[in-house]
C-alpha cells in the first residue's frame, strides 16, 4: 500500500474511534441524564408520602370531629339515642350520612372527600394516586378522646413510569370529647338540660376535713372525672350505661332539673346511677355540709372515698 493509502486508512480509523467515542460519551451523558431525573422523581414521591401521611392525619382528626358534631346534632333533633355509635359515626366520616339520611355538617368533608381532592392535586404534578380505605376503627382508650383509626393501601405512581408505590397505610387521629354535649343529659331530660364535658378541677381534691366547699363546686358545675366504672362517651352516645376503662362520671345538678320543670328522682347524683333505675337507696347517702336535702352519694364503686366523703355521709 502506498503511503496515501496508509494515510486514507488511519484517517478512516481514527474518524471511526472519534464516532465510537462521541456515541459512547452520548449514551453515558444520556444515562446520567436519565439517572438524575430518576432521581429526582423518586425522591419527589418519597416526600409526597410522608407529607401525605401528615395531611391524612389532619384529614381524620377533622372529620372525626364533624362526625362526632353530626352524631350529637342527630340525638338532639330526634331525642333518641345512637343504635350503634360506631357504625354511625363510621357513616358520617366515610358516607357523610347518619342513619342513612344525608348528615348536612359532613357535606363535602368525608375521608372520601378528602382522598377525591387528593388525587386532583397530585395529577398536577404528573403523578398518579390511589387511596383505598380497607378498614376504619373507632375506640376509646382515653375518658376525654375518641380515636379514629384508619388503614388504607395508597398506590402512587408517575406518568413516566420512573417509580411506583404500593404500601399499607395506618394513621390514627384523637379527637377531643370535651366541650361536647353529654348525650346522656340531651337524651334523658329531653334536651331540657344540657351538659358539656368539662374536665374537673377538682378530681382528688374534693374534700378538705369537714370543707365540702370544692366539693359543692364541682356538683354546681356537674364537671367530669374518669371512673372506669362509668360508661364512656361512645356508650353515651347510645345509652349503654355499663362501665368502661376509658369511663367518666359527672354529678347531676338537681336544681336545674327543677328549674327546667323535671321531676327529680331520690338517688345519687353520680350521673349514670342517677339516669339508671336501679334501687340502691340501701347504699345511698346525704353528705354533711352540701345540698343534704337533695345530694345524695352512693357507696357503690367507692364512690364515698372517690369524693372524700366517707366521714360525712349518712342516711
């Protein structure tokens, strides 16, 4: 081969090394491209879940509170108790309906609700989000909170396909009973009197040697102290009153039950005592130094050493 012919022949190679270079530095710039956007989107998504979780959790906490709301406004338009009130509390937050008709402080704020308008602000970003509510549980391990527990599989993805989410998830929320109306107080007066859930500051400080002075104060304003021999309110809200660990109790007044027209009954005041009809007049005591012609105590569930009254009480 000539020398021309060498010179066409390197010239060849080295323009075919030079392509091969550019193609591979291409792809690898492409790659890392890909990889960083990829990235990105994934740590994107990450963040939407943890945010998602903390907005459930507000989500819940709000409707739970309207559900409550919706049940208390159920028993005071219809004088009845709840059936079953945590299958209709179960209703207002997932249906918005409260014994199957529309509850109208539930419109447009379900969980439902919540996960529709969730989806339309995540399509904004170009992703994709499914919330599905497999399980909602209501209970009470606290006198003064109702718990609204829910499970629900969320699936996110992107329209790139770049990452995909499939995951269980369990959020809870306790929504604050207090400042609610007692239900069993709307119910058994017939709305006549009513009572809102006011924590007593008093509990455990009732009674000073023969000074009741506490003790009159916290019948005047029937505040709250838990009793696991008490229902709580989720029993109140269907008339159950039978005990709970998460219970609480008040004292009924029974001079507003006069001034609102009610005839009075001669039994204690211990709320769920006083609304029940069994006869414990056996074991039931006036109090030195209080409303001895109508206040009266029994000594079931030490009631006499809860109210520090034991050497003040007789028949």
């Amino acid at each position: 081969m000539n020398r021309r012919g060498i010179f066409y022949s390197l010239t060849a190679i080295i323009l075919l090394l030079f392509l091969v270079y550019a193609v591979q530095t291409s792809t690898r710039y492409t790659y890392q491209q890909e990889m960083f956007v990829a990235k990105n989107r994934v740590q994107a998504m990450n963040t939407l879940l943890n945010d998602l979780e903390r907005d459930m959790q507000r989500a819940i906490y709000i409707t739970g509170f309207r559900a409550l709301l919706s049940a208390q406004q159920e028993m005071v338009t219809t004088g009845q108790f709840l059936n079953d009130s945590r299958s209709e509390l179960a209703s207002a937050f997932l249906n918005g309906t409260m014994d199957g008709q529309v509850a109208p402080l539930m419109n447009d704020s379900t969980l439902v609700n919540w996960t529709s308008r969730m989806r339309t602000e995540v399509e904004k970003l170009r992703l994709n989000l499914t919330i599905t509510v497999t399980q909602l549980n209501i209970s009470q391990e606290s006198p003064w909170d109702v718990t609204f527990t829910v499970t629900s599989i969320v699936n996110l993805t992107d329209d790139l396909n770049t990452a995909h989410w499939n995951a269980t998830l369990t959020v809870s929320s306790q929504v604050p009973i207090t400042d609610f109306e007692d239900p069993f107080y709307v119910v058994y007066t017939e709305g006549k009197v009513t009572n809102t859930i006011r924590l007593s500051p008093y509990d455990g400080d009732f009674v000073s040697g023969s000074n009741t002075s506490n003790l009159r104060s916290h019948v005047n304003e029937s505040y709250y102290i838990p009793s696991a021999s008490a229902p709580d309110f989720l029993h109140r809200l269907e008339g159950n009153l039978s005990n709970s660990t998460a219970g609480m109790e008040s004292m009924v007044n029974l001079v507003e039950f006069q001034d609102a027209g009610l005839s009075v009954q001669d039994r204690s005041a211990v709320d769920y005592i006083y609304f029940d009809t069994i006869d414990l007049s056996a074991v039931t005591f006036k109090i030195n130094g209080t409303y001895e012609s109508w206040l009266r105590i029994d000594n079931t569930s030490d009631h006499l050493i809860v109210y520090q009254v034991e050497s003040l009480a007789y028949q």
